[in-house]
C-alpha cells in the first residue's frame, strides 16, 4: 500500500477547521452553562418541590438517560416544527447538548448534596438553623468541593458530544471537516488532523480538570471522599 498523505489539504482548509473548532468550544461552553442551570434547580425541585414535581425531574432523568443523543437532537431538529417551534441548528444543538449534560449534572448534584455527613445536617437543625440557611453554609460548601470533579467529566462528555451535531448542519469542526471531504475526496488526512485536533482539544481539558481535583483536596472536603490523607 502507497498511500501519500496530503496534508496540504489541511493546510489549504485550516481556517476552516479552527474556525469550526472554536465553534465546537463555543457549543460545548454554553450548553453546559445550560445545562448546570437546569440541574441546579431540577436538583432543588427533587430535594425540596412536591411530589408532581420530583416525579418530573425523575422522568426528565430516565427519559434523557435512556434515549440516544442523536435521538434527542433529532427529535427538537426536525419533530418540534410539527409542532409549530422550529428553532436554527446552533440553538438546537445548545439546547439538546444542554438538556443531555444537565440530566446527568442532576445526579452529580444530588450524589454531592447526599454525601454530607447527616450528623452534620441535623446538628444544624437542632441549632434552628433553617433549611435555606442550612444549604448555604453547611451542606453546599462541602458538596460543592465534591462535585467539581464531576461537572468537569462531564463538560469534558459534552464537549466530544459535540461532534453529533454535525448531523443537522451546525458548522462545528466535524461539520467543516466533512465539507472539505466532499470537495476534495481525500478523507485520510482531513479527518486525522480532526482527530489530533479533538485529542489535544480534550487533552487541555482533562488536564485542566486533573489540575483542579488535585488542588481541591487543600481545602479538606475532599479528604473524605478520596480518601486521602
């Protein structure tokens, strides 16, 4: 096999390609900015709503959790306008990224909230702390050190997820990558720089996500969960 790379495909397109690259940083960043909101106040209702509400926020998780993403940003890209709310590919793709990542936020948040020691809460209870009060200053400080490792997984899944949305015409990396494919037939080099390109784009962020949980445990709530010393 004589197969000669032409990576002067790639150097012809890299505008292309990084400008579809920061698009793909751009989607991942805000949906799951997104997505940490809703869980937050899923996480909220779960705890403390009503029951109509818990059972909401179960059947959102479950519904989310086990249906394919592609499945999901199909459905709001092409089934919603049947039902009259037709939404632009970017703002379909944020939004399904969003509603994804924010599912699986929820259990990162309740796990973390849950982990606190319950001799801590009802210490504070007998106190007459109130149950805001409470949150506040001793239940979310200490989950939220024990949270952060899993946020960051999690945009760090958000962030290769992002690669789907190629499928509904967002103009991401994959979707600029597959265009200068079909103008140049030469699939072998444009789609390897694409993936050194992901690998070194995931690699900063899981190293910034090591740097953080190994810095996290000098605050002492990590000592714990870790068992570190």
């Amino acid at each position: 096999m004589n197969y000669v790379f032409q990576f002067n495909i790639v150097w012809d397109h890299l505008p292309e390609l990084l400008e579809g690259a920061l698009l793909t940083i751009r989607l991942s960043a805000t949906a799951m900015a997104l997505g940490l909101c809703l869980a937050l106040l899923c996480a909220y209702g779960q705890s403390a709503g009503p029951r109509p509400v818990r059972w909401l926020v179960a059947s959102y998780v479950e519904l989310i959790r086990n249906t394919p993403f592609l499945v999901q940003i199909f459905f709001l890209y092409f089934a919603l306008p049947q039902l009259g709310l037709k939404l632009n590919p970017t703002v379909t793709a944020i939004i399904a990224l969003g509603l994804n990542g924010g599912a699986y936020a929820i259990e990162i948040i309740r796990g973390g909230v849950q982990s606190i020691d319950k001799g801590q809460v009802e210490a504070s209870q007998a106190l007459g702390m109130t149950y805001q009060r409470l949150m506040r200053r001793i239940v979310i400080p200490q989950a939220l050190m024990r949270m952060i490792p899993g946020i960051l997984n999690q945009f760090v899944t958000c962030f290769k997820s992002t690669s789907i949305v190629s499928v509904i015409a967002v103009p991401d990396l994959m979707y600029q990558a597959g265009l200068i494919v079909s103008m140049t037939f030469l699939p072998m080099p444009v789609y390897s720089f694409v993936a050194l390109l992901y690998f070194l784009m995931v690699m900063v962020i899981a190293l910034g996500v090591r740097l953080a949980t190994r810095h996290l445990p000098q605050f002492g709530y990590f000592h714990q969960l870790h068992g570190t010393e």
